[in-house]
C-alpha cells in the first residue's frame, strides 16, 4: 500500500521505491500522515517496488495504508510526475573513495 509522507517526514522504512506528486500538488488535499495532530504539511505519496512497476506500466491510482493493511483506507490519483533527489531507495548512491558524501547526495535526503 501507499503511503503519504511530507518532505520532513519521510517513511520510516525502505521499502518503498519512489515518491510521486499527487494530482494537483502543491495544491492537494492530501497531507503527510506522521506528526502530530497540528501537523499539515503537504504530502508525497510513496510507493512500493510492486506499485513502482504498475506505475512505470501506466496505473496512476494507488490504495492508500490504513490500519488495515489488507484494505485501502482511500485511493490517491498520482501525477506523471516523481519527486526528484528523494527517491534514495531507488537511486544508486555516489561511490566515493575518500568516503566522504558529494554535497549532492547529502541533499538528496
């Protein structure tokens, strides 16, 4: 299932392959669902590898997680567009033999 997540909340786990906009971002309904109840920002949707291939096929409406997990809370239409430099999941890190990170890749977080 999908997940909604704002850019300073990112899903605690990394099982998920990439972060699309909703339909409409920035002007979305749709609000990160970690934080507390004051919490309002925007949201990503995020999406598992599995729904990254329906995605890369075409779908554009995901289910949403609820407390569930076997059925959607609610289903989100997604954009054509991916969230750039936050897919860390999805992206092969720069290798460097120094050890030391690029200031582009520490951005990408």
């Amino acid at each position: 299932m999908a997940i909604v997540r704002c850019q300073d909340h990112p899903p605690r786990n990394t099982n998920y392959a990439i972060a699309v906009k909703p339909v409409g971002y920035p002007d979305t309904a749709l609000i990160c669902g970690r934080g507390d109840s004051d919490h309002e920002e925007i949201g990503w949707v995020y999406l598992l590898p599995k729904e990254h291939d329906e995605y890369q096929a075409g779908k554009r409406v995901f289910g949403l997680w609820g407390p569930d997990s076997s059925s959607s809370a609610a289903k989100v239409r997604v954009s054509d567009e991916v969230v750039e430099g936050l897919n860390k999941w999805n992206q092969k890190e720069e290798e460097s033999t120094s050890g030391l990170q690029s200031q582009s890749s520490i951005d990408r977080y």
